[in-house]
C-alpha cells in the first residue's frame, strides 16, 4: 500500500491522524440511520456492519514510504497558521497579485487575495506530492471525466487544511466575514449532475486517504448553462464564472499537447502509420490543486484549454476586411472548451461533442505516457506499464481512451500491434453510470471515419478479433444464436462482418456439412449413357445440334446451381439504419474492469446490460457503490450537526472514519441530544428559508416541512410524479374548508431544483409545469403556509449546500431499475433527512443501513418493470382514478393557460414514441400518495410528542 507518510499541514505534526487513519470514499459503510428526522420506531436491524475497503492503486514500497518527504527545517515549519501572518498574506496578494484597482479593498478583491493566499500553501503542498510521487515512482490513477461539480473551493481548501479559524480571524481584522468573502466565488461550471459530483467526490477522498491519483478533465469557459426561470419556464444563458479568472487555477504554458482531427493515415513499416493532414490544435494544460484533509497530500485535477499558435491567425485577410477568415481557425479550436454537453441535433453538434471527447483523451493520455517516460528514465520498458499506470474512465464519454492508446503505443512508441492491445487491456477501466439505452453513447461510424480516421482502423480492427473470439466462443452449430450474440456483442453496429470472420464461418459450416454425394455404380452410368447415345443417333443433324446447345445449357445451371446450393452464411445488416460505433461494448471489451456505481445496479449491468460480456469474462465484472465526501458534505456545509456530533462522540475522527458514528447509538434516546438536534435543524431551515426569499421572492414557513427533490431533470428520475403529487395535495385542500385543511394536512414547502438540458423539451416541459403549479399554489389565500411550491433556480453545488442541512424529508424517486446510484440521497441521508424513493440505484444500500422501518418505500420493483410496461402495450392497464382525476385538473387550466396536453399526453396510451407513460408515473401514483399520507402521520406524530414533551422513543433517533 503507497500511501504518503505526510503530517498534518496546518497542526503539530504528532496529530491523531495519520496516513493510516480509516475513511471510506461512501460515507455509507456505517449505520446512518442515527441521524434520521423523523423515525417511526427504532431498527430491530443489527445486520453487520460493511466495511468498504479500497486496495491502494500504488505498488507496495513498504521501506520506501517509511522515508520522510521533508527533511527537518524545511518547508513543513514554513507554513502560516496563525491570524497575523495569515493577514498579512492576503494583503501582499490584495497589493501584488490581484487584477482589481489597488485604491479599494472591495469583496471581490477580498476573495482572490484570500484565495491566492491559500494557494499558496496548496502549491507548496502539491510540490511535495509529486516529487515523492516522482522519486519513489508509485502506481498511479489517472481519472478521466468530461464533468467535475466542484463547487466553490475557498471554504473547503482551508477546511482541509484546518486553516479555517486563522482565517476567518484573519479576514475580520481585514474588516471581512469569511462566510460573506466565501460567497464572492463563483461554482465552477465544469459539471451538470451526479456524474460530475461523483468525479469531485472521489478527487477528494483520494487526496484525504493519500492515493497516488490525477484528475483529467475539459475546461469549459461558459459551462452547461446559467439557468433562470421566467414566466416561460427554464431560460438558458452562458456562465460567466472567469469572467474575473480564476485564482485556482495555475496555467501551465509549458505543458501543451497536438491533436488532430480528420486527414488521411499512410502505411508505414512494422504496422505502424502515419497519422498527416487535416486540423490540429494545441491542448494547453490548466492545474487545480485538490487537498486532502489532515494531510499534505495535494493531488491535481488538470483540464485543458484549446488553442492553436499565433501563426494560425490570418493576417493578410484580417487586413483585406476578411475578419471571419483571419480568425477561423482560433475560433473553431477555441469552441471545444466553450460549452459542456453542446446540442447534439446536428452534425456539427455531433462533431463538436466527438471533437471533446477526443481531446480530453489525446492530450491526457499524451502527458500521461510523458510522465511514465520521464519516471522511467533512460531505459522505457512498455510492458510495466499497466503496472505504474490505470486509467479509469468515468462513463463512456472518453472511451477513445482505448484506440488512442493503441495508436500512440503503436504509431508513435513503436509497439506491435498485439503488445499494444495486450498493454492498453491491463491498463485501462471502465465505470458504468447508467442501464438508459440513450445513454449508452454509440457514434455514427461515417463520422468518426471523417473526424478520426486511424482510430477507426484501430477499432475495426478490435472489432474484428473480438469477433474472431464470440465465433470461437459460440461456435457454429446455431447460426441463429451466433446472429444474435454477434448483433449484441460486436463494437461495430449493422456493419457487415470482417472478411477473415465471413470467411471462417463458411470454411466451418460447409466443412461440418459437405455436398452429398451418391453412390451410383459405374457399370450403370455406362448403360445410361449408351442408351442416351442411341436415342440421339435417331434425330436428324438439326435436332442434334439444337439438343446438345440445351445440354450445355443445363450443364452450365447446373454448375451455377452448385455454388447457390453452397451454405454461405451471411451476417445480416439493415440498409436502412445507420452504422454505428458502440462506446460501451468498446469499454467493456478494451478495459480489465467494469464496475457498476450501486448493488442492484450492478447486478442489472451483469444480468442486462451486459449479460453476454458477464457470462464471457465475469471476472471483470464487480460493484462499486457511489459515495460522497463527508468533509464537504457534512464538516464544512453543517457545521452545527458537525459539533453535536463531535460533541457526543468525543472526537472528531468521525470525519474520515464514519464508522465512528456508531457511538452515537447509545445516546439515541437522550434528551439533550435530541434538544440540540432540533434546534440545530431549525437554524439550517430558517437559513434555507432565508436563502429562498433572496432567491425567489417567496415567503416559506420554517414550522412546515420542508421537502426536497433537487437533481436533473429528467422523466425517469420522475419529478413529474412528485408535482402530480403536489397538485392532488392541492386539489383536496381546496375541497376542505379551512379547519379541516390544518386537521388534515401537515405544512409543507416542496422545493425543486435542477436543470432540463436545452433541447430536451420534455424536461422543459416539467420545469414549466412546476413554476406554474407554484405560481398559483404560492398566491392562494386559503393555502396560506399550509403548501408552498418552490422552484430554486440554477442548482449548483452551493445552492445544494444550503439546502441539504435543511431537509426534512427528501425524495428519490426514480423509476425502479433505472437510476445507476444517485448520490445526493448519501448527502441527505448524512444530513438526518428521512428519505421516500423507490428501491433504486444506492436508495437499497442506505435503506438496508438505516432500517426499513426508516425509510419511505413505495412503488414497482425493478424485476418488474418489464412485465408492466408488457401489460401497458397490450392494454389491459387500468390507470387510477386519482391519477385521472389530477390530469384532469390540469386540463382544466387552473394552473394557467399553457396547453399542458403534451405532458399529460405522454402518460396515456399503450404505445407510441412519448406516450405509454414509459417511465411508470401513473403506476406508482397510488402506491406514491400512500407513502405520502404515511410521512404526514409521521411527521404529525413527532410534533405531538415534542409538544407534550415526552421521550421520544419513536421519533427522530435511533
């Protein structure tokens, strides 16, 4: 195990934690329901406890790691850790490094002072790093990601440093609160959803636990989009977080890769081509430093910019008035990193996204090889690569990892193609994110035969011997099963079979099953032909002729007939769809592991998805359930949680070893626990309610409950079902009077976060939908506090931050079977939010760690949804009679005048392209409004109980 003997950056250097300390990269290996809101009885569970351990990338250097990095004296006691010095760095960088006006010492320039004067001791730290990592030449993770959800950094990289208290110190002799100066940081627009989160989650504990590991990533000038909210709904507009710049980052120039696009491939010698022509930019490397916590180790996140030298500009038709001629070619290179997920309607919308994914690929894996070279020294041995280098690929997005490998290693290096391909299958791996067949990106093959010609011969040319081994594997006894494991299998989509297969398949077939032949005895052919002679002497010469013409006529068919009768097996393609290039099957088949991100959902990847590649080669298969860092999520965003818990456990190891949190169980029932915890919960609600005014204008109760689904917005993770919920919620309220209302119902304010990507209208559609519902809800007299529908806008990290603290009650509420993991239901849990959801993705994990009896369940299970979905097409579905009735609501425009046909549409029907209600919401609905009344009665139970002041066995603790 490689891990860095690095004491404590910011604290005496015998701290209690060390380089050994446990820490999980879940946050679920422990029993969370302690900090459950509102419990209906305590867990009789007492299932042992998982612990999840994740075997070190590093080769094991046992001696080697026992020598200290820092030699005495040196830069380990040159850090700055109390207030005054901490201040006067922020002044030097207020004065020296700064791009504000010298003359004010405004917010902004509060900011980058103070968050270059942390990166500081960040460099210092990443320095240290990475000449270890050099002299003792570790096996190391190279995580390759097209997203990372940082977040903002400032509070987190001083909380990790344990510099927080000089600094806040510091800044308010400065004149500064540290909190206000934190909200001048933009989030970095470098990720959309779960995907992206996941990335910056894993940067983190992997610097915490002391892992030899760099991020790869895109830096993307304007994002996904700024998302607002309008009368018409989601509105997208650009990012603007560099407007300013970004302190950081450090912008190498010395660091900068080629990458070419289109061109033609020339054969040269021993297999290798040469790659010429076409377009080439310059990749130019961006460095973040990513710190652990309690610990020295300062890993990195590299993004690349694009670029191409100053020559590209055209000067003389700038200067003939050609202004979009002279600049074309900086603007086409520089659009790469413009947008993450561009809309991909188009061709060149294709191209463009085709375009990122290779960079991120080629100029990664060109530094990665750069850097094995270098630790290498004089004499390069190819074949320890996989043995100082993983790459692991989250998600099918850089999965030209694999050709372009290939291509360097062969092209460039000098390998053979079969110690090339032998060498890129032990060295990279593939992360699974999602069972959606959209998902499961598949290129045009003309396209990238245009955009990447080499990579296309290269993974033909896999193509062709994974073929060569589902034959061998299957054989040719059924050619029907053989059509259908092929058609599965291949990387290559409707595109016919190599010739070398084609030619292997009828060589086998026809050598299985020969031409008959019959036994006829000579002496008979002999008669027969004499007989056949003497009837032909009796016609005339004419006759004669025109008989032996047919005879030669039929012999010649039936020679024809010989070679049509032959067995020639065809692989069969439709003309009518296009070729395709399947990303997924190319991870699978290129990489030495394939992981799933939950337990059931790895198993649908094994059973499903990739049933056929399971049943070829299991041993690649294994779960790696999703996980969140309880530094950010729990340490830095909930400090008040954080000190109750700290408080009753006696130490705060907890925060990288969760396991600790079991101590908590023995005071589950004490009163003051419970006392500070409620009180706690109350403060992050008034904060959240706070956070709403400012930004929506609307006025929430923090008596009510507050009820949360903040994640993208998409139809399977069914928002709409929570909404149709919402409006019969509304729709009954309004049928009772007043008094029967609060007798009823218990308060509640439902919030709504997430973006619709631009051009899925369907997300849109939702969007829109619920700001009306709320534009009518909000306005409504007779409501008052009783339901409140908010919709935050631009749903960030920071905004996720301010609300997770707050919950009471969060909602996830996939389609069962359709959603990989999910891992803001790990930050509610870890925050003592009660959870409803479907059995999906890790809801089953966190439902098994804290007690089906805290946890509100409801809805299909996955090995059910196909036979549901078979039961819709086939019309024997009977919808409910609530659900008709909340449709019908809709329609009759109470909720304003846009036609919601559309939306509503798309859950009726049996069949049909957007219809059938595909993703169960009218299914569920019962089963969800059931589960509904079952969190009312619980949530009312626990308010009767702290109202008489009684033990509350079976209220929010456990």
């Amino acid at each position: 195990m490689s891990a860095l003997p690095f004491s404590t950056t910011c604290r005496h250097s015998n701290s209690p934690l060390h380089p050994h300390s446990k820490s999980n990269f879940t946050g679920l290996g422990q029993r969370n329901n302690i900090w459950q809101l509102f419990v209906i009885t305590k867990s009789n569970s007492r299932r042992a406890i998982r612990k999840l351990y994740v075997k070190n990338v590093a080769s094991d250097k046992t001696a080697e790691l026992k020598e200290r990095l820092i030699k005495q004296g040196t830069t380990s006691n040159e850090f700055v850790t109390d207030s005054a010095s901490v201040a006067s760095s922020i002044k030097y960088h207020a004065e020296f490094t700064t791009s504000f006006s010298p003359e004010k010492f405004e917010p902004s320039k509060a900011y980058f002072a103070t968050a270059e004067s942390v990166r500081d001791s960040l460099i210092i730290n990443w320095n240290a790093t990475y000449e270890y990592y050099e002299r003792v030449n570790v096996k190391q993770a190279y995580y390759m990601s097209m997203e990372y959800l940082q977040g903002r950094a400032l509070l987190n990289a001083i909380g990790n440093l344990q510099l927080s208290g000089p600094y806040a110190e510091a800044l308010k002799k400065l004149g500064y609160n540290l909190e206000d100066v934190a909200n001048q940081e933009p989030d970095a627009a470098l990720g959309n959803g779960g995907l992206g989160r996941l990335a910056s989650c894993f940067l983190d504990s992997l610097a915490t636990l002391n892992y030899p590991a760099w991020g790869y990533g895109l830096r993307y000038r304007y994002g996904l989009f700024k998302q607002r909210i309008t009368k018409d709904g989601q509105e997208e507009v650009a990012e603007n977080w560099l407007e300013m710049g970004n302190p950081w980052e450090i912008q190498r120039n010395d660091v900068s890769y080629p990458v070419r696009f289109y061109g033609e491939v020339i054969s040269g010698p021993n297999e290798a081509k040469q790659w010429t022509g076409g377009e080439s930019i310059l990749a130019v490397a961006y460095d973040v430093p990513i710190p652990g916590y309690k610990t020295r180790t300062t890993i990195n996140l590299r993004l690349w910019s694009t670029k191409v030298s100053t020559e590209e500009f055209d000067l003389k038709a700038f200067n003939t008035g050609d202004h979009a001629k002279a600049y074309a070619a900086m603007k086409n290179a520089e659009k790469i990193c413009y947008i993450l997920y561009p809309g991909d309607e188009s061709i060149e919308g294709k191209t463009l996204r085709l375009k990122q994914q290779y960079t991120l690929c080629s100029a990664s894996l060109q530094d990665i090889i750069a850097r094995f070279e270098k630790r290498s020294g004089m004499t390069v041995n190819w074949d320890s690569l996989p043995d100082k280098v993983v790459v692991q690929m989250n998600d099918t997005h850089p999965t030209l990892c694999i050709p372009e490998l290939i291509r360097i290693l062969i092209d460039v290096k000098g390998l053979s193609w079969e110690k090339a391909w032998d060498i890129t299958k032990r060295t990279v791996a593939y992360t699974n994110h999602t069972v959606l067949p959209e998902a499961l990106e598949k290129w045009s093959l003309t396209l990238l035969q245009d955009l990447l010609p080499r990579h296309v011969e290269i993974i033909k040319r896999i193509d062709e011997e994974f073929t060569h081994e589902i034959v061998s594997e299957y054989g040719t006894n059924d050619l029907n099963m053989l059509q259908e494991k092929l058609g599965k299998m291949r990387i290559l989509e409707n595109i016919e079979l190599p010739d070398s297969v084609v030619e292997f398949i009828n060589n086998t077939v026809l050598a299985d099953d020969p031409v008959e032949e019959i036994d006829v005895d000579d002496n008979d052919i002999k008669a027969t032909e004499k007989k056949d002679n003497e009837e032909e002497n009796d016609d005339d010469d004419e006759e004669e002729e025109d008989e032996v013409g047919k005879d030669e006529q039929e012999a010649d068919d039936g020679e024809e007939l010989v070679v049509e009768n032959k067995k020639e097996w065809k692989f069969e393609v439709d003309p009518n769809l296009p070729m395709m290039v399947r990303m997924a099957n190319l991870c699978v088949v290129g990489g030495f592991s394939v992981n799933g991100v939950a337990e059931i959902h790895s198993e649908i990847v094994k059973e499903e998805v990739f049933n056929e590649f399971y049943e070829l080669w299991p041993e690649k298969f294994q779960n790696k359930t999703n996980g969140v860092t309880p530094r950010r999520w729990i340490r830095f965003c909930n400090p008040d949680l954080s000190k109750i818990i700290t408080k009753w456990i006696g130490t705060e190891d907890w925060v990288t070893d969760l396991e600790k949190l079991a101590v908590l169980r023995k005071f589950a029932d004490n009163e003051d626990l419970q006392s500070e915890w409620i009180e706690s919960k109350r403060r992050n609600k008034i904060n959240v309610a706070s956070f709403i005014k400012e930004k929506t204008g609307y006025v929430v109760s923090p008596d009510a409950m507050f009820d949360v689904q903040v994640k993208r917005i998409h139809e399977y993770k069914r928002q709409l079902l929570n909404i149709m919920g919402i409006v019969y919620r509304y729709k009954k309220m309004k049928e009772l009077s007043a008094e029967e209302r609060k007798q009823l119902f218990v308060p509640r304010v439902c919030i709504f976060g997430g973006k619709a990507f631009a051009t899925y209208v369907q997300a849109k559609r939702i969007v829109k939908f619920i700001t009306d519902v709320g534009a009518t809800v909000n306005h409504d007299p007779e409501i008052g506090d009783l339901l409140k529908v908010i919709f935050v806008p631009d749903y960030n990290v920071s905004v996720a931050e301010m609300l997770i603290p707050g919950s009471e009650l969060s909602q996830h509420i996939s389609t069962a079977g359709m959603e990989a993991s999910g891992t803001s239901n790990m930050k509610f849990a870890m925050n003592g939010c009660v959870q409803i959801g479907t059995l999906d993705g890790a809801n089953v994990e966190i439902r098994e760690e804290v007690g089906e009896d805290n946890f509100f369940l409801f809805g299909a299970r996955a090995q059910e949804i196909a036979g549901l979905r078979k039961e819709r097409a086939e019309g024997k579905f009977v919808p409910d009679p609530q659900f008709e009735e909340v449709k019908a609501y809709v329609r009759s425009g109470v909720f304003g005048t846009y036609n919601y046909d559309e939306l509503m549409g798309s859950l009726e029907g049996n069949e049909g392209y957007g219809r059938a209600d595909y993703f169960l919401v009218g299914k569920d609905f019962p089963s969800y409004l059931e589960c509904q009344e079952e969190v009312d009665k619980a949530y009312r139970d626990q308010k009767v109980k702290m109202d008489k002041n009684v033990n509350l066995e079976h209220s929010w603790f456990i």
